[in-house]
C-alpha cells in the first residue's frame, strides 16, 4: 500500500509509503493520495490533516525508474498535468489545515508539495533540496510559485540553480518552514500540533487559508474587500459563537468546526 491512512481525534494521519525508494513517486502514489486528500476533504470527522513519510526519508520526489521504463513511463506531460498540479491543487483547495511533518529528506517534487502545506514542522535530521537542476530540469510542484514567496527572490533563484541541500535548522531560519524539531521530540511535536489545530475553529482556519491563496494575486484593495467577505462569514459561524461566548464565560472554547 503506497498511501497509509490513520484517523485519530479528529486528524487524518496521511503517510507516504514507498520507504525501500524513499517515498519516491510513482503513478500509483499520486493518484492514490490525491484520493485520499478527496476523502479526507468529504470527511466531517477529519479536521486537520498531517502529511509526512514512512521510514527514513519524507519524499525523494519523482522515482526516476518509472521515466526510464519504456513500458512504465507516463511522460513528463502526464506526470505533471495528472500528477503533481492535481496534487499541489488540492493542498491549497482543502478548506481544513494540512501540515507537512518532513521526516527526513524533501527532495524535488516531495520537497515542493512540502512547501505548499499550510503549516511545515521538520525533524533536525531532515533536509530540502531543489534536486531538478542535477539532471537537467526545473522546478515543479509549485516549487518556482512557492519558493521565492517564502525566501525571496534571491535566495529561490540560487537554490533552484545549484540544488544546494538546505538542513531543517537552515530552512527554518531563512523562513522556508515554520519550525525545526530535535528528532527525539518530533514525533510527539507533530501530534501535539495536529491535535490542537484539530481542535481549533475550522471554518475560520479554512477561510485564512483562502484569503491567503487570494493574497498571492491581489492588490491592497481587492485583499481588504475579500478580507471584509470571509469576515463576515466567520462571524456567523457557530465557532465564532462558541468563541465569543467562552472569551466571556473566561473557559476554554469547545470548537465544533461549524
């Protein structure tokens, strides 16, 4: 099974699971995890979703295998077009948080769809690197949209050229990812994490998320019209409500995500 899924306390568990090739994709695993992340978005049980990786690596990105078989090889047309855009659209369009818990190494493609999740936490032994530049290709996956929104011009530019390998401590400093863990705290950070923001109000966390993906696009005034929209329909939510209620009443707020 190249996708394992686990449900706990409201958090879908998803684990990339080709760990003898590094989590490498084929087609089966793509196609098998945009299914997945289709259900999980169905799903009213599952209100925050973790992706991460069985075994030592997180993602080597594309299993190069695949495009050297004759009889395999699905071309680089459909790799992209039926693969990983599929896969990197629905990370954005999922109106609930999707964390990437990097294990170990994000190489290529299994580095970007990284980088595209909401919120992305590393173990201190894992590692980034934009490996294209090393057998001639380019940065997919979002890698070109993503990078230099999260680092700067710059920064995205060397690294999409020389492919240097990044440590999670260097990712975190230069803003690529949210937090560098020690590995013997990883594990328990990770579902720490996934359990409080499954706890938290859903409706509002997905609306941050789609005002965020307008961001990257808009100009000043059309970011304030779409802010005041969301606004107002977080306002009539039953988490808003919740939240209000429990702010007065100084208690902990019970958040159903509605």
């Amino acid at each position: 099974m190249s996708i394992a899924v686990q449900i706990e306390e409201g958090v879908a568990y998803i684990a990339l699971n080709r760990p003898e090739v590094f989590n490498s994709f084929n087609r089966e695993m793509a196609l098998k995890l945009q299914n997945t992340l289709d259900e999980c978005e169905g799903n009213s049980q599952v209100r925050a979703i973790v992706l991460t990786g069985n075994g030592k690596a997180f993602c080597a990105g594309q299993d190069l295998k695949e495009v050297t078989n004759p009889e395999e090889n699905p071309g680089f047309k459909n790799i992209l077009e039926e693969h990983y855009n599929p896969i990197i659209r629905r990370v954005r369009k999922i109106e609930k948080p999707i964390i990437a818990a990097v294990n170990g190494v994000a190489a290529g493609a299994g580095a970007n769809i990284a980088l595209a999740c909401d919120i992305v936490v590393a173990n201190t032994n894992a590692s980034f690197i934009q490996a294209f530049s090393k057998i001639g290709l380019i940065p997919d996956s979002g890698g070109t949209f993503f990078l230099p929104r999260l680092i700067g011009f710059q920064k995205a530019s060397a690294l999409a050229m020389l492919g240097d390998k990044i440590s999670a401590e260097e990712a975190e400093k230069m803003g690529m990812i949210y937090k560098a863990v020690a590995s013997n705290d990883f594990d328990e950070y990770v579902r720490n994490l996934a359990i409080k923001v499954g706890k938290m109000p859903t409706k509002a966390l997905g609306l941050i998320k789609k005002a965020l993906n307008a961001s990257l696009g808009n100009d000043l005034e059309g970011q304030l019209n779409l802010e005041s929209k969301y606004q107002i329909e977080a306002s009539e939510s039953k988490d808003y409500n919740e939240g209000v209620s429990a702010f007065i009443e100084k208690r902990k707020p019970n958040f159903k995500g509605e």
